[in-house]
C-alpha cells in the first residue's frame, strides 16, 4: 500500500511539475503593463529576447504585455491588488504618488542616461531629484484636436471652445470630446475658470514670467482652502459642459475624429492621440490653448512586487537603442526621450509630401514643439490621497449627474 501511495504522489507532482512547467518560469518573462496602442508589441516581442540573450549570456525570455486605459486603472492593479508587473508606464503625477507610498523600486541609467534628452529629464526633477525611480519613455502635451473645416479659425486657441463658447459665436453644442479622465477634465475647468487671468499674465509679463508661470502652476496643484474652492468650482463647471459635449472619450474619440466622422469637431486630447490620428486624416490640426495646458511624460518604472528585476532593468537599455525609440514612436504617435531616435523622426517628417499648414501643425505643435511653445505647459502634480480620492469623486459626480 505504502508503495502504491509513493508512485501515486510521484505521479502528482511530476504531473504538477508539468502543469508549471508548461507555464514557463517566472524568471523566463518579463511583464509589461503599459498604455493600449503605446509601444511596437511585434518588433518589442521579437528582438527584447535577442538583447537580453546577449547580455545575460544566453537566457531566454518572453515579454507579455498588458494594457490599460487610465493611470487610476493602473494604480490599482499594483496598490491593491498587488499585480507583479516587471515595468508600469505612469504618467509624472502617478509616479510621483507611486514613489510616496513606496510602489517603486530604483532603477539604474548610468549606462544609457546620456542618450536620453536632458530638457525630458529635468521636467521629472521636481520629484525624481536623482533620476532613480522614473525612465521617460513618451512625453507631450493635452491640448484641442479639431476638424479645420468643421471649425472656425481661431476657437481652438481657447479652453473656452470647449465649453461651447467659442471667440468666433460658432456653436459646437453636442459636438464636443471630452477626456474621460479625472485629472485631465480637473485641469481642463480649472485653466478655463481662470482663463481672463492666465491670459492676462501671458500679455502683461510673458509666458516666461513668474507671475505667469506660478499661475499656470496652480492650475495643476493647490492645497488647503484653495484646492476645496478650486474643486467645488470645477465640478460646476464640468456640469455645465456636460450638457454641451457629444462624449466623454478614452480612446474611441481619436478613431472616430481620424476616420473623419461626424460625431464631434474637436476635443480634448493628448499630442499622442492626435500624432496617431492626424496622418491619416489631414483635416484634423492641433492646438495647444493660449491659456496653457499640461506637459506630461509617461515613465516606465519597476513596481515594487516585480518578479523579474533583471529583464526589467535591461529593457529600459533595450528602449534606448535608437530603431527601439524610433519604431516606438511611430507605433503611439507620442514623442520620445532618446535623443538620435528623435532626430531621425524630425527628419523624416520634414520630407513629407504634405501640405505645408499641415504639416507644419503637425511637427511644430504635435510632435516636437519649441521651448517657447512649451512655456505655456507645466507638469501635473500628486495632490495627496485625500485630495485624490475628492478629484476622483466629484467627477464621477459629473459624470453621473
């Protein structure tokens, strides 16, 4: 009996050594949870193993990649459900939380950090200090994507478009895209709200200007009494706008604005939604409001419960080799942090057989806009997790409203 009972148990876990088997070692994949559309899957998919086989010494590995629709969706994954993903691609504010409430492991750039652009990464110094928890992987801006026959020159210079008070009288109603995000639609009132004086900062002192920029500042972070006025303020009006838009959008709006439909004239957007779409429809433009608006940079960083630090750690190596950036780039439509891989692409825009308005909008506002443009943008911060959770409630107040 005793005998049967061994070769019994002997054949369990050799069947259970088979079932795991065939699942493949953790340390044999490197998992990857990133935004929908945002990296080249096919090219990552082929060539990581082959950099990682020849600087490991011949080990193998397969990279999964995972997608998500929000930085919120991807916060809850790691903090509470505690999902081993080797690499996260949060936006600055997300990472900025995620390394207060030690999400984060460190990561290592010595080796590539010169090839990455230093104007990138000095926008991540204000909580990254050192460079030791966020690689910039993308980086743009949010601004107004609009159908040029469909809307009169000049309405997509002001955030009050988007309310359907447009400077030109031309009513949107009901043909507007909204983000649905809560921390964009939170910046997006705010800068509205207080447009006449962001406006007459810029004229009376210049983007460049404290007074203008401690201002646009404030629009992405207050505390205190201050942030309590601000967030009753902009819960009326996204109640407001919510009776004029067609949509709130996370990646619908894009197809349907590049496929020329009918729905909406124009929306908010992020540069990478609009450097995906606007090739393909050359209708569309791009504008980044007078008023100002937000510079993100989406950063890969290791969470803390990563089982496979290795492959993580050369991957972020692996997305600095220029044809990695480059194919990247292309595949999300949003700018990159390696230098020569931009280079290469700006060159290659330029020689587009496209009209010159076109293109101009294109290279100039979408994809590589210059400092000047770029004075009227900040970077969004963490405002805490009480103050979070009361961004997060007042707009799904809105949207249920």
């Amino acid at each position: 009996m005793k005998k049967i009972f061994t070769l019994l148990l002997a054949l369990m876990l050799g069947a259970a050594s088979f079932s795991f088997a065939g699942c493949g070692p953790r340390e044999n994949r490197l998992k990857i949870y990133t935004w929908e559309y945002y990296i080249d899957e096919k090219y990552v998919k082929k060539e990581f193993p082959k950099f990682y086989a020849e600087k490991t010494g011949g080990k193998k590995v397969k990279v999964q990649i995972n997608g998500f629709d929000t930085n919120e969706d991807m916060y809850y994954e790691i903090s509470e459900k505690k999902k081993d993903y080797d690499l996260a691609c949060p936006s600055d504010y997300m990472v900025e939380r995620m390394k207060s409430e030690d999400l984060l492991l460190e990561i290592d750039m010595t080796g590539y950090k010169s090839l990455l652009d230093e104007s990138i990464l000095s926008k991540l110094e204000i909580f990254d200090e050192d460079h030791k928890y966020a690689f910039p992987y993308a980086w743009g801006t949010f601004g107004i994507m609009y159908n040029a026959e469909r809307v009169a020159a000049g309405d997509e210079k002001s955030w009050s478009t988007m309310w359907n008070e447009a400077p030109s009288g031309t009513s949107y109603n009901n043909k507007i895209y909204m983000k649905d995000s809560e921390r964009e639609a939170f910046a997006a009132a705010n800068l509205y709200l207080n447009k006449t004086d962001l406006l007459a900062a810029k004229n009376q002192h210049g983007y460049a200007s404290d007074e203008y920029q401690i201002l646009l500042e404030s629009m992405f972070y207050e505390e205190g009494a201050a942030f309590n006025k601000m967030l009753t303020d902009a819960e009326a009006a996204l109640k407001e706008q919510k009776k004029v838009i067609y949509a709130y959008e996370s990646e619908q709006g894009k197809t349907v604005m590049g496929n020329n439909g009918s729905e909406a004239n124009l929306g908010l957007f992020w540069s990478c939604d609009a450097g995906l779409v606007m090739p393909d429809n050359q209708k569309l433009r791009y504008y980044i409001p007078d008023e100002g608006s937000n510079f993100y940079v989406d950063c890969f960083v290791i969470p803390k419960y990563a089982e496979n630090t290795e492959a993580a750690e050369l991957f972020l190596e692996f997305l600095t080799i220029e044809k990695t950036a480059y194919n990247n780039m292309i595949e999300s439509g949003a700018t990159g942090a390696v230098v020569s891989a931009n280079k290469k692409y700006a060159a290659e825009l330029e020689k587009e057989d496209w009209p010159t308005e076109f293109k101009r909008n294109y290279i100039d506002m979408v994809m590589f806009p210059s400092e000047e443009t770029l004075l009227r943008c900040t970077v969004m911060r963490d405002y805490g997790e009480t103050n979070n959770d009361a961004i997060a409630k007042m707009f799904f107040d809105v949207k249920k409203s």
